[in-house]
C-alpha cells in the first residue's frame, strides 16, 4: 500500500501527529510519501521521521498579537502558487491520499477522484460536537479549506459521535515536578508582549518556547526555540502548561496529568471551539486575554487532571490497511478506542460560568 500524506504546518499540532502516524504506518508496511505546507522552509524541525519529504508554500492564516489578520492573510496568500501547487501534484503511484487538513492534497485528490482520507482535529467539526460557529467566511473555511470524506476526526471526548480519541502520544518518565516549572508555548503573540505579562511572577520560573524566541534571558524567564526534545523534557516534570488553544498539546498535557490555561487565538474559530468542549467536559482553564489577574488566580489555584487515551495511532494504522473506511467501520473504531480511553472520576470544575468581576477572565471549565 502507497499513502500520499498531507500536512499542514501551521503550528505544530498537525505535524506532531503526523511523527506519531509515521512509525506506525511504517510497522504495518505502508509506504508513505509526505507533502508539509503552510509554514517557511527553515522554521520546520525534527523532520527525520519522514525521510525524504516534500514541502510546498499552501496556505496558512496570519496572526498577530493573538488575533488572526484577515487582511494579511489574503495579501500574504499566493492563489496562482496554490493552483499550480494542485494541478501539477503527481497522484497516479497512490493508492490513497491521507490529508491532516492540508489543502494541496486534498484539493487535488477531490479534483481527479482519488481516494483521499481525512485525518485531523478539525474533521471533528463535521459532526455537532461543541464548536463556535463564528461568522459565514469562517465557517466557509472550515468547509473548504481541505476537505475530505470519509474523515477520522480526533477530539479529546467523543460526545456520542462516531469520532476518535487523540494521537497524541506522550513519553512518561520518573522525573520529579517541579512545582515552580511553567512551561509556555504562545506561538501567535509577540514574545515582548509575553516577557512583559510574565515579568511579575517572580515566584515561578517559565520556559518559554517560540519561533522568534529572543537571546536575552529575564533570569526566571528562559527563552528557547522550539525543540521537540527539549520541550518534552520540560513538560515531563513542569507543574503546569500556557499555552493557545490548539489540540495537540493539550492532549498532550491533559495525558501527563498538568494543569492546563489555554488562551485562543482571537477569530481562530477551531481555538474558540476548543474552549467551549474543555468548558463541557470541564479539564482544563481559559482566559481570554493575557490577563494577569486569571494568570495569578490560576497559578495559586489551579490544578490538573490525568487523561489516558490507547494507542489510537497504531490502531488507526492498522484499520488503514484492511481498506473498509465506511461510516460503520468509523464507528466500530471509534468504539473500540473509547473503551480504552479513562477519564477522571471528577472533572476540575462543572460546566458553568463565573461571573464575579474578580475572576471572569479566567473560566474554569
């Protein structure tokens, strides 16, 4: 079997699940060729799991101060690239695409016919899991952006829907927390702006990982680039993660059992989306803006609670191969991995709003 596998490189979420597919795949004897797009050549990192890969520009949103710029999305955009990005994709050697919300793979593979298979967290959204709707442009792009059906949508609860815990695996080790050890990851704001939000607490150490991750040092703010083994090891043995409202690390942290404050990307309607079920299933806080009073309060107060979720990538690898994608072998897989999957007897909070002037920026969910 021969997979073309598409990823969007925005972020790292996409890509991460991707490291864990490619093993996986490969012990199941699947030959994979993998496309990345949506993020400049020299800013991907720890690529060796997918050998020779290809990239190519895609699209991709632009943020700034937290908040997507439609307008500098649209300028930044390259349409005449991305067609000839889609007509010129060679599909013929592929038995099937596989596309993690990328829009080259699977534009193309709709255009000629080709099987192509979803893979990813925004697949999620098709069924009427919690979401923000947001406005019409948005919901279009959620649509159209890469579409694929069938699809494996991933998400931390299943909501009755027939949709597939996270492939978000984490390496437990026996080191010691450290109760004073942040870790941030804040990709979409302006590194000034998070050295001056974290300045006050002074009682706390960070470790704050970003792609333009100044040289200077704040003595209890350390900078770093963003290192897959070097951010593990801190996530290993903090007390506690901040990071946007993205998926896969929450995942990630909600599994090593780490208190979780998530802040989205404002107009990020996935992000958005994110705070509403962490709000249902009531695992992890949000605040809204880089606000120091939620940011006290959650340091003081919060605390964590320990997911775990099977090896859904190993299963989704071999459900691959048998070749049945219909909407019933979805839901059998589905069923199986939510079996397996153990949550807390008691989530951090009901799901509920707080609504003294004191405490309504952070929401504990």
């Amino acid at each position: 079997m021969r997979i073309l596998y598409g990823v969007q490189g925005t972020g790292n979420g996409h890509i991460s699940r991707a490291r864990a597919m490619a093993p996986a795949l490969e012990k199941q004897g699947v030959e994979v060729d993998y496309l990345f797009s949506g993020r400049p050549p020299e800013q991907y990192f720890d690529m060796a799991p997918f050998a020779d890969f290809s990239l190519r520009e895609g699209l991709t949103f632009a943020t700034e101060a937290g908040k997507i710029r439609p307008l500098k999305t649209v300028l930044r955009s390259a349409p005449l690239t991305f067609l000839r990005d889609i007509r010129q994709l060679e599909l013929d050697n592929y038995d099937l695409v596989l596309t993690d919300f990328e829009p080259i793979t699977a534009w193309a593979a709709k255009l000629r016919n080709k099987p192509v298979l979803g893979l990813g967290h925004q697949y999620a959204f098709n069924f009427p899991v919690p979401q923000h709707h947001g406005n019409l442009h948005q919901r279009l792009i959620m649509q159209y952006f890469a579409p694929a059906k069938p699809a494996l949508g991933f998400h931390w609860y299943h909501f009755d829907m027939p949709i597939l815990p996270p492939i978000a695996p984490v390496e437990r080790n026996n080191a010691a927390i450290d109760q004073a050890l942040i870790v941030v990851y804040l990709p979409f704001e302006d590194p000034a702006q998070i050295e001056q939000f974290l300045q006050p607490f002074k009682h706390h150490h960070f470790a704050v990982y970003h792609p333009l991750a100044p040289s200077s040092k704040s003595g209890h703010i350390q900078w770093h680039k963003p290192s897959k083994a070097r951010f593990h090891a801190d996530l290993g043995h903090c007390n506690g993660v901040v990071c946007n409202a993205g998926f896969e690390l929450s995942s990630e942290v909600l599994q090593l059992g780490c208190k979780l404050l998530v802040r989205p990307v404002q107009g990020q309607i996935e992000q958005l989306s994110n705070v509403l079920a962490l709000q249902r299933i009531g695992l992890g806080y949000t605040m809204d803006t880089l606000d120091h009073a939620a940011f006290s309060q959650w340091l003081d107060t919060g605390r964590g609670v320990s997911v775990r979720y099977p090896d859904v990538a190993g299963a989704v690898a071999q459900w691959l191969t048998q070749g049945d994608y219909s909407p019933q072998s979805i839901e059998a897989l589905a069923a199986q991995l939510w079996r397996r999957s153990r949550f807390p007897r008691q989530p951090l909070f009901s799901a509920r709003e707080i609504d003294s002037a004191d405490n309504r920026a952070i929401a504990p969910v």
